[in-house]
C-alpha cells in the first residue's frame, strides 16, 4: 500500500494533479485520512464506494487507475467494476494486476493457499486485459509485465524460510524474468 501512497503524493506534489481515491472499506478511507492530513485538501477527495456502483458521471475523470482491486472479483463482479472504470473515464484508464505468467507469483499463490496462509482472498491473475477492454469501448495502448527480480523475491519471501528452498528448486533463472504484474493503459475510443 505505501508504494501506492508514494505514487499518489509524487502526482499530487510533482504534477499538481487532483485526485479522488475511492475505497470500499471505511477503515481504509480513515487511514487515507491520516496519511493526507499534510496535503493541501483541494488536491484530494476520499470517496468511500464500491467500484461495483462509482459515485460519479460518466466522463467524469482523465485518467481513472486502478491497482490491486480487479484481481478480486469474480468474472461477474469482474465485469461490472471493468464497466465502471471505463465509464467514468473521459480517455485514459491503467490498471495493475497481477500476471498469470508470472511463475514465482504463481507458485507462492499456490503454496500460500494450500497451506492457508493467503490471507488476500480470491485472486484471479491474468495473462491480458485486451479483450475485456475492448467490449468496453476501450483500446490498448500499451499491456506489458511490470515488475522486477526483487519484486519476485518478495514474492517467495513470503514462504516461511524453513519451506523456501524447496520452492527455489522449483525455479530458474530465467523465471525471476518474468514479472508478476501486468500493467494495462488504454484510451477509451
């Protein structure tokens, strides 16, 4: 999350963008709260909402990201929050979710369910967003794996230490390559 929080002051300070961020879960809004408390309150609004139902006009924002939400929901819940997202936007959406090619990510999501220690709930990675932007009326203009070798690392830290080896043999090198996010910008059209 505070990777997140990063990037949100680096676009409000750097950019002087304005922004809204929109969560669920009211605990969440009162920590963003807490977190913004030295922003300048005109360049920020915290909406408590579900991205199922945004509280906003269609064409409503320039760009509308979403990060570590969509991998939540079942395909039809799925569906819905995508409809929304693309609704609200005027041009521009990116999303961040993680990607089905991603062995290391795919192999600890495994081990951590199996042994009940995945406490993120349902979470379906994917391998393109493509064709669920399209029936959205909204065109890739980039969709590439993101992420780094030490963001895979983080990935298999999370195995208790006692159980990683055996995880470690079950990778190459050349799977450390492959990032465990998919990062998705597209225009609507």
């Amino acid at each position: 999350m505070w990777s997140r929080i990063n990037r949100l002051f680096w676009l409000i300070n750097v950019f002087g963008y304005k922004i809204i961020l929109l969560d669920n879960s009211l605990e969440c809004i009162k920590k963003l709260k807490k977190t913004f408390k030295k922003i300048d309150k005109n360049k920020f609004n915290l909406c408590q909402a579900s991205i199922l139902n945004i509280p906003y006009p269609d064409n409503s924002f320039d760009l509308v990201w979403n990060e570590g939400t969509l991998e939540h929901f079942q395909k039809h819940e799925y569906n819905k929050a995508l409809q929304e997202i693309c609704r609200v936007s005027k041009k521009y959406i990116l999303i961040d979710i993680p990607y089905a090619k991603s062995k290391p990510y795919i192999i600890v999501k495994k081990y951590l369910e199996n042994h009940n220690l995945w406490f993120w709930g349902y979470e379906m990675p994917r391998t393109s967003l493509k064709d669920d932007l399209e029936i959205n009326g909204i065109k890739i203009i980039k969709e590439i794996p993101i992420g780094s070798i030490q963001t895979n690392m983080n990935y298999i830290n999370m195995i208790p230490s006692h159980e990683r080896g055996k995880i470690l043999s079950l990778l190459t090198q050349d799977d450390f390559e492959v990032p465990p996010h998919l990062m998705v910008i597209g225009q609507k059209e």
